[in-house]
C-alpha cells in the first residue's frame, strides 16, 4: 500500500505534457514516488539553507537555490 | 496565475518530512513547481525508453530507468 503525499492523477498530465499518449497506472505511481524522494531532498537542502541565513521558515529562495544546487544537474534547457 | 497540476497542500507535508518547522507558501509554490519540471523531464526520459522498447506506453520501469540515469546523480543516499 503506497502512503505518497503527492497525487497520482497530476502525475499522468506531466506524462501527458511531456508527449506521452499512453501511461500506466504503475508508472505513474512510480513517478509520484519519485518525485516526492526528490521533494524531501530538496527541502532538507532548502532547511539547510534557510538555517544557514539564520531563520527557521523555509522560504521560497531557499526552495529556489536547494534546486539550482541539486537538480540543476539535470540540465533543464531542453524544455 | 501559477497553473500547477501538482497540490500546494502536499508540498508543505514533505517539507515536514524533511525537517522542517515553517514552510511559507511561496516556497511550497516554488517546491511543486521545481517537482513538475523534474517530472516532466523524467517523463520525456521514461518516453524515449519505453519508445525505445518498441511500445507506446510508458511503464513503472521506463520511470524507474529515466529517474536512475536522471535524477540518479542527486544522491538519495542520506534519505
């Protein structure tokens, strides 16, 4: 029994906009699985952030640099 | 207008998981805006996989395969 926080329903629209005709239902679990793994790490590198400029709210430049730090690996360009 | 698929409301809880106190809403907006990036680039990937198996169907293993040779790099590790 999967216990995601994110929706599956929102996952099979990103498939959807990324040209997909078809997706299944076990893929867009997976997906949501994933991107909630990816979520949580970047908001422990956002905590780290916000903690570092002295506050205890994440906000979302804290959000923004965990991202750039982190998934901005993933080379977005092609978009 | 933000035109998000992915739910703000989630994105606070896994701040929560992550560790932390105080999420502004601003930066659960910017966290479920990073997600869907990501997501529709692990999609586009799990795409060309599952084209390149010959179906037209993304499946759980195109997404698993595109979330190792994508996000792989991020290091799950400490999760």
């Amino acid at each position: 029994m999967t216990e995601l926080e994110i929706a599956i329903a929102p996952m099979h629209r990103l498939c959807k906009k990324a040209g997909a005709d078809r997706v299944s239902e076990a893929a867009a679990k997976e997906l949501a699985k994933t991107l909630e793994e990816i979520g949580v790490k970047i908001a422990k590198e956002a905590l780290d952030y916000a903690v570092h400029s002295g506050r205890k709210t994440i906000k979302s430049e804290d959000i923004e640099i965990a991202t750039r730090k982190t998934a901005g690996k993933l080379s977005f360009d092609y978009f």
